[in-house]
C-alpha cells in the first residue's frame, strides 16, 4: 500500500497541490460505482462483501485474483498469528469500487475471493482503497481497513474521506458491513476539508499484554481550506471489543520545535505534515507509530525542499497518552531527487509509475526491537536538475 492507488485535489504530496485532472488516475473505478449500485436496495448500515470465485493454487507463483481482467495494486498479506495456515490478503481492485480480499485457510492451496464490504451505496460512491488487515486473536475477528470516500455530483472533486474498518466472524469469508472510525468532512474545493487517508491498523495479540485485544488505527487527517493545504496531522483510535466501537480520535503527531521547522500554517515546532503511519505493538504492549514527516528543513540540500524524515511516537498507556515525536532516519526523496513523470509526481528512470518512499514498522514479537524498512535515491544520482534513480530498500532497528 504505502500510496494510495490515487490522488486526490486538496491533498498536498511533497508541498504542492494535487493537479485537478488527479480523479482521471481514479479510471474504471469510477465507471464501476454506478454497476456497483445497480439493483441494489439500499443499505442504510453499508454494504456487505460480495464472494466471487475461487483461486487454485498455481504453484509457487498463484494469481489469486480470479473475479475480473482489471489490475489490482496496493496488496496486504496477514498471517493468523494463531494459524500459520490461515491468511488473509487484500488489494486495491480496480475492477470493483473499492477494495478485493483473498482468503485461505489451508496455506494458500485455494483462495475464496471477493469484494469488501463498504459505506451504504450511491451514485457517488463510495470508493475505496489503501486496504490492510489484522487478525484479533482474543475476539476471534478478522479486521479490514480501508479508506471509503465519495466524489460530488459533478463528479470533479472528492468528498468525505472516511476510515472505515469492516469485520468479519468467519475469518475473512464474509465481511459485515464497516464502521466508520472517522468521518470525513467536505470536499476538495469547500471552505474546510478533512480527507482521512493512508490508515493502519494492528492489534495488541500478546495474552499478557495489559491492553491484551486492543485494536489501534491511525491515518492521516488531510485539512484543506478553498482547495489549499493546511496540514496533514497522524490521528489514532482504537477499539476494545473487535472492531464495534472506537476511542475517541486524536492527534498524536505532537510537536518538537527542532525537528519540524517548517511550517505551512502550523505554530511552532508542530509537526503536521505527515504521511504513511503504521503502528505496531511491543510484548509489553507499548505501542509505536512511525510516520513519514516533510518539515526538517536541515535535511533539505541547497535547492531543493521536502526531504522527507521518519519520526516515532510511542503510547505506553494503551493510546491514552502519546510522546512528542523523535528522530529515526532522513530521507532522500526531495523535490530534486527523484525524476518527475508526465503527472508531475515522483518516477523511476525510464517510468511514468509513481513512486514514494515510505515503508514500514514491526516490533520484535520477543524482545521488543524496533525494525523500520523504507527505500530512497540516497544511491542514485540525486540532488541535481535531472535526477536518475538507483532505488534499494534499507532496514534498520
């Protein structure tokens, strides 16, 4: 996942505004919303998911999306910590309106496949994407979050970015239809907009763990005035009973006048503009969430701007209480480190894809140890007019 699948007009990647003609890269599926809700009744608690084939194993290499010829991307894969055979994936399905899941219970010889559940139906939507799943040992619950969001009657802007988490009782069989951790609010040309995006979520699976069953979501809060960022601040929530109900959000980005200097609208040393959090659980169920943050201007070479940073928090009261954030690593990803493609976003050399270089988070299940990957250019030739990439992905601890 890391990126979602698209962008969307108020939000700012790199301190600059998404292009309007972003909600093109939305493609089919933006045609397959109005098939979506084609005979449908409508559901005022969402939409259950949809079971649509079954993949067979193909061997070492198994295409497991047997529905439909349109691409996927942004793929998850979870492990059931108390069943190595039991996994459950999911992907941004393009030919659907929002997210594919991937079922096995028997290591991956037959996949059940289908789409998730959402949001209540519409012509607007919703559309989903940035899917991840976690297992919920002491509830026996499948979780699956994902970013729901609605378009305007136009059909030229994006409205209402919701974090939503659908669970499911058999496992990842069937989904019931989401909750809606937090709600959205406008669109992308309104006087205020909150578009919720690039959730995570994890669950506290350690029986001697005082917050044993806990549940914790983060994403980033993308606040727009009239089109123009504002901020982009690491929310979190979190859930005691599998997924039915949630804390009250909050940010936990917190400030640190040293590390984040930068600032668009923000007061003093507030690190709010952030991207790609991920949360992770220690055995003594402290709880960490590092996220990507563009406001280190010390990091920034002559000429260029935004090199990104990974900063950490932590919460060693259940998400109650959180720290202000610290320093991990500088990025080279800068406004003049990577080539740009024909959208104006961040490519590979000889490519049009987009890229980022945002990465992850796990806690050593035994010791507690602090692994974070990430890629960058920083072996590439970077820092120039014409930058060209040699990409490798790093992992420190």
């Amino acid at each position: 996942m890391l990126a979602a699948a698209f962008a969307f007009a108020a939000v700012m990647v790199a301190g600059s505004a998404a292009d309007d003609d972003d909600l093109g890269i939305l493609g089919h599926k933006r045609t397959v919303v109005a098939e979506f809700v084609k005979g449908k009744d409508k559901h005022k608690k969402g939409e259950p998911s949809l079971f649509e084939c079954t993949a067979p194993s193909g061997g070492a290499n198994t295409n497991i999306d047997c529905d439909d010829p349109f691409p996927n991307n942004e793929p998850d894969l979870e492990v059931d910590p108390a069943n190595p055979l039991h996994m459950v994936a999911s992907s941004n399905d393009y030919g659907s309106c929002c997210d594919q899941y991937y079922t096995t219970f028997n290591g991956g010889t037959t996949w059940s496949t289908g789409n998730m559940s959402t949001e209540t139906a519409g012509p607007q939507g919703p559309i989903g994407s940035d899917p991840v799943t976690v297992f919920d040992v002491k509830h026996k619950k499948t979780l699956h979050a994902s970013l729901n969001f609605f378009l305007s009657d136009d059909f030229t802007e994006t409205c209402d970015g919701d974090v939503v988490v659908s669970p499911s009782k058999d496992g990842g069989l069937t989904w019931d239809p989401p909750v809606v951790v937090e709600q959205g609010v406008g669109c992308d040309l309104d006087e205020t907009q909150i578009f919720n995006d690039k959730e995570w979520i994890v669950t506290d699976n350690n029986p001697d763990s005082k917050f044993y069953g806990r549940t914790y979501l983060t994403w980033t809060a993308f606040l727009a005035h009239n089109g123009e960022f504002v901020s982009s601040a690491i929310w979190e929530s979190h859930s005691d009973d599998g997924g039915k109900h949630w804390s009250k959000a909050q940010e936990i980005s917190g400030t640190n006048k040293q590390l984040c200097t930068f600032q668009t609208e923000g007061h003093d040393g507030a690190c709010d503009e952030d991207q790609f959090s991920v949360p992770t659980v220690a055995p003594d169920g402290t709880v960490y969430v590092a996220f990507q943050n563009s406001q280190n201007e010390s990091l920034w070479e002559n000429g260029e701007v935004f090199d990104d940073q990974y900063l950490l928090v932590k919460s060693t009261d259940g998400g109650k209480h959180w720290s202000d954030p610290t320093f991990v690593v500088g990025l080279e990803d800068g406004s003049n480190d990577y080539p740009i493609n024909a959208d104006g976003r961040q490519t590979l050399t000889g490519y049009q894809v987009r890229v980022n270089s945002a990465g992850n988070i796990v806690a050593s299940p035994k010791t507690g140890t602090l692994y974070l990957t990430f890629d960058d250019n920083r072996n590439g030739i970077h820092d120039v007019a014409n930058p060209s990439t040699n990409i490798d992905v790093f992992v420190m601890s």
